[in-house]
C-alpha cells in the first residue's frame, strides 16, 4: 500500500515537470536535450544527497553487467520521451505509456510467475485502450507513438534491470544516483555540442529551476517505492497515477480535446490495474 501511494505522489510532481517541458520545447525555447538534462540533474542531485543522508550509496562491482545494460537502454530511453512527450498531447503520451505494463507481465511470466484468469482479462483491457490510439490518432502524430511505444518497451528493461539491481547488488541511492548522473552528463553534452545551449543557465529562471524540481522529487519517491511491491505492482501503479495526471494537465493547462473519450478509456484502464494487481 505504501508503494502505491508513493507511485501517486511521484506522479504528480513528474507531472509537473513534464507539463512545463512539453510547452517550453514547443515553444522553442528549450531544446530536447535541455528538456532532458533539467529532468535528470536534479535527480542525479536529490538522490545522491538522499543516499548520503541515509547511508544508503553501496555498489557492488558485480552489478556491472546489468548496470551497464540498463545504462545504455536508460539513455536512448529517455532522449526518445523527449521527443514523444513533446510531440504527444499528454493525455495520448499517458495511454501510450501504459504499454510498459504488458512488457513488464510477460518478463515476470519468463521468469516463472504465473497469471490468475482475471489477471489475464485485466491485461486485455489494459492493452486494449492503448491499441485503440493507433487508429485514432491522426496519420501525421503516427511517428509519435511509435517513438512512444519504444519508449514503454524500453521502459520494461530499464525497470527490469533496476529492480533486479536493487534486490541483489547495490542500494538504490548508489543505482539511481550514478545512472541519473551519468543521464545529466549526457544531455549536458548533447545540449552543448549539438544546440549550443548551456542547460545551466536555464536554472536561473524561476520556472526551469521549477520544472528540474519537481523531477528531482518525483525520482526520489518513485524510486524508493520500488522496495515495497514487486515492478510490476508499482510499474502499474505509477503508470495509472501518470495517466490521470496528464489528462487533467492535458485539459486544464494545453486545452487538449477529446476529454469524454480519454476519460471513458482510463475507467476501462482502472478496471484493468485492478484485475492485474
């Protein structure tokens, strides 16, 4: 229960941050990679200190091999949800997103656990909203989702390898806190080589040093729920909680249509998490 209600709070806050570089970048007035290192910096900072406080930032040079997969899958992960959180209208980037949660069950079904009936009837309905995107959506916002739907496949990886770290190797202070740095660096790189932006700048601003924040807390409590419920539990959880977020964001904030359909689908999504966890 805790976990779940953790998955709620990150949420909102990653919401936040999202919401903010979603407009900037449409705007122009911040670059991908920008967008990618002001919601990784803070991270790599509050997790860090996080682990220092609690004593929590233990390594072991036996997870180098998973380490350094989930590195390289993290970084092509999140420079492609740059891309689809800016391309997406939230609420279509929420349902997209939810496509993780099948990815997640069929890794726990390799690995020997076992689906209930109603488990299964709880993954069709899941998947079912998410399908129904790909003939909604207009033909020009097709290159979206397919970025989106890679970004949910390498979301199950990514999330995969840290639970299997974090429960026999390293603490999750030390995991989170070395890839989100390594994250940071890269977009800091890429930003100052290909866009000729310093990202650090834009922390003077108000609503940057906002948006890099909420990022910052909303990796720290997620993080940290995944020591409570198996991923699969918390993945859902987390993705649910997300979808909410960004249909209210998407409505109330970028005035994004089709709201009652949207809204319709999340009541079949809700019933669907329920059956599956």
């Amino acid at each position: 229960m805790l976990g779940v209600l953790l998955t709620g709070i990150s949420s909102a806050f990653n919401e936040i941050s999202f919401s903010i570089g979603k407009k900037h970048v449409n705007d122009g007035t911040q670059s991908y990679y920008t967008f990618g290192f002001l919601i990784q910096f803070f991270s790599a900072l509050f997790i860090c200190a996080t682990g220092f406080l609690f004593h929590d930032l233990v390594f072991s040079s036996a997870s180098f091999p998973t380490f350094g997969l989930r590195t390289l899958v993290a970084i092509v992960e999140m420079q492609l949800a740059t891309i689809a959180i800016s391309k997406l209208d939230r609420g279509t980037f929420g349902f997209m997103h939810l496509a993780t949660i099948p990815f997640l069950v069929a890794i726990d079904l390799v690995l020997g656990y076992a689906l209930r009936p109603l488990q299964i009837v709880g993954m069709g309905l899941i998947i079912l909203p998410v399908l129904a995107f790909f003939f909604l959506e207009r033909r020009e916002e097709k290159s979206g989702l397919w970025i989106a739907f890679g970004v949910a496949f390498l979301a199950s990886i990514d999330i995969s390898l840290y639970k299997y770290d974090i429960s026999h190797f390293n603490s999750v202070g030390a995991e989170q806190g070395i890839l989100t740095l390594i994250l940071s660096l890269y977009f800091f790189l890429t930003a100052v080589l290909i866009k000729k932006e310093n990202p650090l700048l834009f922390l003077r601003r108000p609503v940057y040093f906002a948006q890099a924040s909420a990022s910052g807390v909303a990796t720290v409590i997620n993080s940290f729920a995944y020591l409570f419920a198996p991923a699969s539990v918390i993945a859902s959880a987390f993705r649910g909680f997300s979808l909410l977020s960004s249909l209210l964001s998407g409505r109330l904030y970028f005035r994004e249509k089709r709201l009652l359909l949207k809204v319709g689908l999340f009541a079949v999504i809700v019933l669907g998490l329920i059956l599956l966890i």
